[in-house]
C-alpha cells in the first residue's frame, strides 16, 4: 500500500517533457539558463586536484559555515554559531524534509499556505500528522483571520515562503506582527521559513524571520545556494536554527545524507569572499522589467512580481479553458511552456493564472514573449 497514494509526477516535470517534445521554449520549471558566474568555475576549477573528495564533516564544511554565519550577520544583523546553528544541506528540499521529520509528530498538524511548494506536504504525511492547506487571498498574501481559525493547541508547525513561490509577493511588516500575536498564543507552535529567494527582490525589501528577535529562537530558516547563485544542479543549501531545534534536525540529516557534497562546499566556501549577494536584486530585476516590458502589449494581464524569478500573468481575456488545459495547449500551439496555477493548491482553485521563470537570456525571453504577443 502505498504512504503517498495521492502524489505523481510533478507538474514540473510533465510541462519540461512536454516541452522538449515540442521543441516549446520552457518558462516552466525555475531554473536559470545562462552560464554560472566563471569566479565560481574557476574556483572549482582549482580545488579539483586539492585533498577536498571526501566526505566533509555532517554539519558542513566549517570555513563554510563560518562564512554562512558573516552572512547572516552582514545582511541581518543576527549573530548565529557556525557549528551549532548552521546545517549544509543537499539542497532546500531535503532541508525541509529533515526539519518536518524532526519536528512533528503523529497527530500533529501543519499549517501550510496556498499556493504552495509540492514539496511540503508529502513529509508531514509520511510522519503521520495533518497537513492543513490555508488559501492566501485574492492577492497571495496571509489571511489571517483563516490562519487564526486554523491554529489550534494540535498545531505543531506553520510553513512560511517568503518570497513566495509561485506568486513573486513578499510579506510587510504587519504580516510579521500578525505571526508574532500567534506564536504568543501558542507557545508549542514552530516556524518553518522557507526564503530561498531571500536576495532576489525588487521594490521592496524582503524581511527575514533572521530579523525579527521576538520568533527567531522557535523558527527554522532554509537558505539555497542554488537559488542564490544560479546553481541549482548543485544542490545545495542550508538551516538556520537555534541550537535546541537544530540537534535534532541534525538527528535527522546524519541519517538521511549524513552530509553533502565536499567539493561544492569548499568551492562556495571561497566564492561567498567574492560576490555581493545584495546585487542579486538588481540582475534580476532587469530581467523581469525585460519580460514584462516585452509582453505588456500581449493579451496576458500581468500581476505583481516583487520577489523570485517568476512572472504570474492571467489569460482570462484569452481562454475559459482550465489553467492546466491552458499551459497544455500553450506548448503544442505556441511552443511557450509554463506551470499552471491550480497545481499549487490542495484545492485545485483555479483562477486563470500561469506561472513564467523569467531566469533566462534574452533571447530566450525575446523568442517567448514574440511567440506570447501572437497568442
């Protein structure tokens, strides 16, 4: 029998296929394709003779995690403990997965915010507790009267993604007060803060649960190298946690990874002296002025997109078609592939809304949005 019945192949995976069948340009799935900056490929380049192919230590590289912690202190101002409070992990993902395991128990519940990630609910199932699936409203942010409704003394742990995926919003300040009042009210109550796209932001500045004193010390922050550095075939990426939550995350990691790739550790290791994560922000901003410039005389309406590399546009002026149905008949017709909306939800809502990843050269997103235009 299976533990998972209800989970096939990702949406991700069936839009990238059938995109390659189609020879359709792919704004689906979040992944750059311009090259990796070459100070990192050099430094790879470099330390591929030196002593550096064996396993690395279960927490991380310790040069690593102390550049990891000058990070956090130079872009948030919070002083963390390189061994204790950083973990190096094979990505976000599994990140993610060692926390929930860790975490929550059977019985438990989790509150999780829709649309979302696919990869949070399937390790609150496999623990044996609840996930429940909270709608943002109409403009993907935090409702949180049904948020309150939802929180009870059974709530172990709610998910937060901030810049959200799939939507590009970020959260304001009072959003971070709303939390606050909750984690008053319910002391056994956990924050799992997901803010992979933590530097890629535009207009407004992302705020990180680094900052916020008053939750810190009961919240978990994943991190992504591969996200950060346009590197995501690495798969790297990391924890930030108060010591008493991270012994056992790392109870769960030792087991599950044990520990991650020595090579691309040293490697980021010497890369964080050399790059400025601030100007992140700005690299992709011209990227997404780009792409929404070029389709602005297209029948797509665009909404806002204020953080991560991706686009949401409604093709309600265009199709009564479902969302999936959509993007289907995006890639045979008109060679663009995308991720519909719905695919995010427990609900299957369906508001006539695709998802672009702007995170391509220019004349990846010039040829999309020529063929977007002719729609």
């Amino acid at each position: 029998m299976s533990k998972l019945p209800h989970i096939g192949t990702t949406i991700f995976t069936i839009m990238s296929q059938l995109a390659n069948e189609h020879g359709a340009i792919n704004l689906s799935q979040g992944f750059p394709n311009f090259p990796v900056d070459t100070q990192l490929t050099d430094i790879l380049k470099n330390i591929a003779s030196d002593n550096v192919h064996q396993y690395a230590p279960m927490g991380g590289y310790p040069p690593l995690q102390i550049k990891i912690a000058e990070l956090v202190n130079r872009q948030y101002h919070r002083i963390i403990h390189p061994s204790d409070e950083v973990l190096i992990t094979a990505g976000a993902t599994q990140a993610i997965f060692a926390i929930i395991q860790a975490m929550v128990n059977t019985n438990e519940e989790v509150v999780i915010l829709d649309p979302s990630y696919d990869c949070y609910e399937p390790p609150i199932i496999l623990t044996g507790a609840k996930p429940v699936r909270i709608q943002l409203d109409g403009s993907f942010m935090p409702d949180w009267q049904r948020i309150n409704d939802a929180v009870n003394e059974r709530t172990r742990m709610i998910i937060i993604n901030n810049p959200h995926n799939p939507s590009g919003r970020i959260w304001t300040e009072n959003d971070f007060l709303q939390l606050e009042i909750l984690l008053d009210k319910y002391p056994q109550l956990l924050v799992l803060s997901d803010e992979v796209y933590e530097y890629i932001t535009f207009e407004l500045k992302h705020i990180s649960v680094n900052t916020r004193e008053k939750i810190r010390s009961r919240s978990i922050i994943v991190s992504s190298f591969g996200k950060t550095f346009h590197i995501t075939g690495w798969k790297v990426g990391y924890i930030v946690a108060p010591i008493a939550l991270m012994i056992e995350i790392k109870k769960v990691h030792q087991f599950l990874v044990f520990c991650v790739n020595s090579v691309a550790q040293v490697a980021l290791s010497q890369y964080l002296d050399k790059v400025d994560v601030a100007q992140l922000g700005a690299f992709y901003q011209d990227k997404r002025d780009l792409f929404r410039r070029l389709i602005s005389t297209s029948r797509f309406e665009l909404l806002p997109s204020e953080g991560s590399y991706f686009q949401v546009a409604s093709y309600a002026h265009i199709s009564d078609e479902s969302d999936v149905e959509f993007t289907k008949r995006l890639v045979i017709e008109h060679g663009v592939a995308s991720i519909p909306m719905s695919v995010f939800n427990a609900s299957g809502k369906d508001q006539k809304l695709i998802r672009f990843c702007f995170a391509k050269d220019t004349e990846t997103l010039t040829n999309a949005a020529k063929r977007l235009c002719e729609i």
